[in-house]
C-alpha cells in the first residue's frame, strides 16, 4: 500500500474531457500532490451539457451545464484543488474543434505551468468517447511540440485486470463504458499505481458524490459500502 502523502509525480497538469472525469481517474494523485505541496492545475474540455441521467431533474443544456459546473467546482474544493480551467466547447463535439485550436491551447498550458507530469485518457479514451479519445491527441500533439528537454512524462489512465474482472460487469451493465472495451495493464508496466488508504477513499468518495448528477446512479445501483470500495485505486501507464 503506497503512503498517503507520497507524489513522485512533481506539478501536475490534468487535461480532461467532462466534469468528473477528473476525479474518477486521479482524485488521490491530485489529493497526494496537494498534500505534498506541489502544485496541480485541472483543465476541462466542456461542461458536460449532455450528459444527464434524468431529464426532469437535470435536463440536457444550459441548466445541466450550470449543475455540472458547481460540482465540478465542489469536487475540486474537497481535493485542494484551486486552479481549474475550462476550454469552453460543446460536449460531444470536441472533435469538431479544428486541431489547430485544441492542440494549441493545450500547448498554452504546457508551457504556463510547465507541469512535471500530465495525466489525461490513453488513446482509448477509457470509455471510447469521442470527447476522451481527442482530448488525449491534442495532449499528445502538443507534447510533441515542446523542446525535448521540456516535455513532461504523460500518463494514461488504465486499469489493473484484477480490478476490472471485479468491477467491469457492474459498470458496464450501468452504461458506464459505453459498450467499449476499457485499458488493462500489467501491474509491471504502470507508471503510478495508487492503493487508497481508508482516509483517501473516503474523500474521493465525497469528492465525487458531490458530482450528484452524474453519480446519484450509481451509488444507488450499488449502494454506498460497495461503491465506496469500488473507489479503492487508480492507475496509470
């Protein structure tokens, strides 16, 4: 089990594609690196606009936006997390957005905060959404534009098989994947692999049911013991 307060990881930059994105995959290693006194810097693509899991409460556009937006904001306020940015375009339609643009920006940030590593979505996109699997070209793309000698390491979120057999089903069977396949590595290949401890779990458990509109469902379909457990680790390769 990895101590709680260790982040070899230096400044960190997290380009993502939706709110919440973020904590599901790195909530203990931004948690870690604040803690650490290192600074994280969280970029978003869009506000999410789309993705609502019930149409009364939260429907589709403006007002979902606006939900997504104060979650986000909650979500990051329990992390430690204060420096966040949002890219502005439309959910589901970032690969509309001329890549000139998109790498561009990313490219901005790179060189603003100069981060020691990025973590973002391997080029699977986790789920194979189309807004993930962009985003991490436009990482990608604008890495490679940087002089060699400052080129951060970037890091793909993945998983552990083991997890997955465990946790796969369920998630799936909620929609959560999409009908794609999620990444796997070997634990011998992952370039940070986070055990939580007790505390961490349980402030990436609020962290990320304070994204009510996106997560009320699941805790639900799996209740809070269970969910709480699911949320044990993160890996990246």
């Amino acid at each position: 089990m990895d101590e709680p307060t260790a982040n070899p990881l230096g400044t960190i930059l997290g380009v993502w594609a939706h709110p919440d994105d973020e904590t599901w995959l790195s909530a203990v290693h931004m948690l870690r690196a604040v803690r650490g006194g290192d600074r994280v810097v969280c970029v978003t693509a869009t506000r999410g606009e789309l993705g609502s899991t019930d149409p009364v409460r939260w429907p589709a556009g403006p007002e979902l936006a606006q939900a997504r937006t104060d979650e986000l904001d909650a979500a990051l306020g329990i992390l430690g997390v204060k420096e966040h940015h949002w890219l502005d375009y439309p959910d589901g339609r970032v690969p509309e957005v001329p890549d000139e643009e998109g790498v561009g920006r990313v490219l901005g940030f790179l060189r603003d905060v100069r981060p020691d590593t990025v973590l973002t979505f391997g080029p699977d996109g986790m789920t194979g959404h189309d807004d993930h699997r962009t985003v991490s070209r436009w990482v990608d793309e604008a890495v490679a534009q940087l002089d060699e000698g400052q080129r951060p390491q970037v890091l793909w979120a993945t998983n552990r098989q083991a997890w997955l057999d465990r946790w796969h089903p369920e998630l799936e069977a909620l929609g959560v994947y999409m009908g794609a396949m999620p990444p796997v590595t070997p634990e011998s290949e992952m370039r940070s692999h986070i055990e939580h401890v007790a505390e961490e779990q349980d402030i990436k458990y609020r962290a990320l049911t304070s994204q009510v509109s996106q997560i009320e469902p699941l805790v639900q379909a799996f209740g809070p013991d269970r969910f709480r457990e699911a949320l044990s680790e993160e890996s990246f390769a």
